[in-house]
C-alpha cells in the first residue's frame, strides 16, 4: 500500500514539474494566433503628444507632453512602474484628464524606454528613488511647470511619496495606485509566492530567447499578465501585444536590466513610513483587491499614516490598469485631480 501511495505521489511531483516547465495549453495558440496576425498589420502611433529629453545631471529622461486643445487648468505628472516605459498608462486615463483641459505629462523613467539606460549595472552606487524624483523635477523644468498633480503607479507611487515629501509647494494632489510605504518591509505581507514562482518561470524562458521577436513578444504578454488579477477578468491581448510590437521595433526595445536596477532603487531608499506622517498634500491611495505583487496591507498601512487621505480598495483588480476597471479608476482618481485643481 506504501509503495502505490508513493508512486502516486512521485506522479504528481512529476506531473507539477512538466507543467511548470513545459505547461502550454489552447491559450497559448491563441496568443501566438494574434501575435502572428499583428505582426503583418500597419502600427498605430502611440505616441502623439511633443516629445523630448529633459537632462539631470547626464541622465536623459524622454517625455511627452499632451496638451488639451484650449488652454489647460492644470498639470499631471504619471510616473511609471518597475521597468515600465511611459507607453504603459491606458489611454482612456489620458484621455478623461485632456477632456477635462488637464495636461498630461508621461516620460520614461532611467533604463526604460528612450530614456538613458545605465552603463555601469553593477555600480557600487546604484541611483536612488531620491535621483528618480529629481528625474521627474528635470522633465518638469524643461516644460516650465511649477506645479502639478502627481500620479505614480507601483515604484512610481513610491517616488511621487518622495515628491509630496520633499517639495509639497510643488505638488497639488498625490495619488499613488498600488504601491508601498517600504515595499521591503519584514513586517508586511510579500508578494505571492504562486506570483513569485511564475515570474522566475517566464523570465527563466526569456533569458533563451536571442532575437527571436515573435518568443520575445510572448514573453512579454505573459510577463504582464501574471499581474492581473481575479474574477471575470478580460485581458486587452490586442493592446498589450501592439505596446509589446510599439516598443521594440519603434523605440529602443525593452532593458533586461531595469527590473533590476530599479529595485537596487528602491532597496537604497529605505522606508518612508516616518516621513509619510508629515504629508499634508491632498492624497488618493487606490489598490487591487488581488494584487499578487504588491498586497493591499501595503496602501492599508500608508492610509492610517497620511493624514487624511483618501483610501479605495479595487475589488478584483490586480497589479496593473485593466480596462475592466477603467471606469471605477477613473471615477475616483478625476474628482480628486479636480477638487485640487
């Protein structure tokens, strides 16, 4: 009886690692079915707004700056995620925010996108979230705004904390969307391990492909849809994959480094808990009720210490900006940018 029950074991073990390493179902065809179909189609531009480079201290940050029609109320500054180019944020958030005459800044931050990638990747002294903000400051500079709205999503969320910390004259409302007081925190919640061990899965995948666009394609569809979250959740294949094409045959392709360099960034920086007490910017937290990334305890712990703040929980919602909760997030974040315009 023992030997049967451990064979039957040893199937499942065995079982689990085939499909850990090899697991490919109907869904992939069909990715694979659309990449093909979209590698023959004309691109739309994705980038429509004035675009340039705003230089800190050697560093150039690539923007673009979209402006309403009429003149503008007021300024927002979006600040991007670990490894995320501008081309990230959703087009229906910068398309309420024009409606309502709010201009729209984006940029790519350091490593990412047409922004200045690091040479030195093993650098005794790796940039700080601290040198991200003044990034954003420079991009600010360069297009004469002296205060705005600031939106960070994920390490973004991060670096606009460090904007309301550091220069509150400048910042008229903060809104931080999935993100963390002191991500590495040994007394909160990390991230999911099923999460984890996918990402070191896919990513072990990637570290194979050598110029191969259409693998190098997929891996980046399936990179980010492991940040998704529950329910009755519709994944937008077309437009992550036409992002996924945008980036590497229109721009500079994605840096296998900037996951990396960016959380040295965010390690060096430390908790911000203490300095988040003394905010007195107006402040909107939104989270994903499954976020596999980043937990909600995180926001849950920022909300009971700015004082003040505005704290919504997403329900469903994952790491990301899916277009299944566009209207909920858009709902909450245009009244906040408007009541402190």
């Amino acid at each position: 009886m023992m030997k049967y029950f451990v064979l039957f074991l040893l199937g499942i073990i065995i079982h689990k690692v085939y499909l850990f390493f090899f697991k490919d179902d109907s869904s992939e065809k069909y990715i694979q079915k659309i990449i093909s179909k979209l590698t023959l189609e004309e691109l739309p531009e994705l980038i429509k707004g004035k675009t340039g480079f705003a230089n800190n201290i050697g560093v150039n940050i690539f923007f673009e700056d979209i402006k309403p029609i009429e003149n503008h109320n007021s300024t927002v500054i979006l600040i991007n995620g670990f490894s995320d180019s501008l081309l990230h944020w959703p087009k229906d958030l910068v398309r309420v925010f024009i409606k309502n005459k709010i201009r729209v800044i984006k940029f790519d931050n350091r490593d990412c996108g047409m922004s200045d990638w690091s040479t030195d990747i093993d650098s005794p002294t790796p940039y700080s979230l601290n040198d991200m903000a003044q990034d954003t400051l420079t991009v600010c500079s360069k297009l004469g705004v002296e205060n705005f709205h600031v939106i960070g999503y994920s390490m973004g969320g991060m670096i606009s904390q460090i904007l309301a910390i550091n220069y509150p004259e400048k910042i008229l409302s903060l809104t931080c969307l999935m993100s963390s007081g002191h991500l590495f925190d040994p007394e909160s919640e990390n991230p999911n391990k099923n999460f984890s061990r996918e990402v070191r899965r896919v990513k072990l995948g990637f570290n194979n492909i050598k110029n191969e666009f259409k693998k190098e394609l997929n891996y980046h569809f399936k990179l980010s849809s492991l940040f998704s979250g529950k329910g009755s959740y519709i994944l937008d294949l077309r437009s992550e994959i036409i992002k996924s094409i945008y980036e590497i045959t229109k721009r500079k392709g994605y840096n296998k480094e900037a996951y990396s360099q960016h959380k040295k960034a965010v390690k060096r920086s430390g908790s911000r808990y203490n300095k988040l007490k003394k905010i007195k910017t107006s402040t909107l937290l939104i989270h994903g009720s499954n976020d596999p990334f980043i937990p909600v305890s995180h926001s849950k712990k920022m909300a009971n210490l700015i004082h003040g703040c505005k704290f919504e929980i997403i329900n469903g919602a994952g790491h990301d900006l899916n277009k299944n909760f566009k209207n909920r997030i858009n709902s909450i974040i245009l009244p906040h940018i408007l009541r402190n315009s």
